[in-house]
C-alpha cells in the first residue's frame, strides 16, 4: 500500500490556490520534504534541524541585507 503526503503550505506563501508556495511535510521521523508548488516533482529532503538552521541564516540576512 502506497502512503499519501500530507503535504503543508507555507503560511508566507499567501493564501488561496495560488502557484507561487514552498509546502513542507515530515515524511517520517527525522526527514522533513520540501517542494516549490509549481514544480512538485522536485522534492528536497533534509533534517527538522538543518531545515531550522537555514530558516534562522535567511531570516538573519533579511535584516541585515533586506531585498530591494
């Protein structure tokens, strides 16, 4: 039997149906998936806490080297 992934929007993703979102999901105990919503086929896996560390590395460039 094949499981299904439960797979979540990003809550900075906007809402409704758009295309333009990265969505998460635990695959099993210790891998975390991410995929860009227009382009499902590519997934990406990785650990909660190398996820965490790349969270807080680009909320801290944010500040200091905002987008313009």
């Amino acid at each position: 039997m094949t499981q299904q992934t439960a797979w979540q929007k990003s809550s900075y993703s906007g809402g409704g149906d758009s295309s333009d979102c990265v969505e998460l999901c635990a695959q099993h105990p210790g891998t975390v998936k991410l995929r860009e919503s227009d382009a499902p086929a590519t997934e990406l896996s990785t650990t909660p806490e190398r996820l965490a560390h790349l969270i807080r590395h680009v909320k801290t460039q944010s500040r200091t080297h905002p987008c313009e």
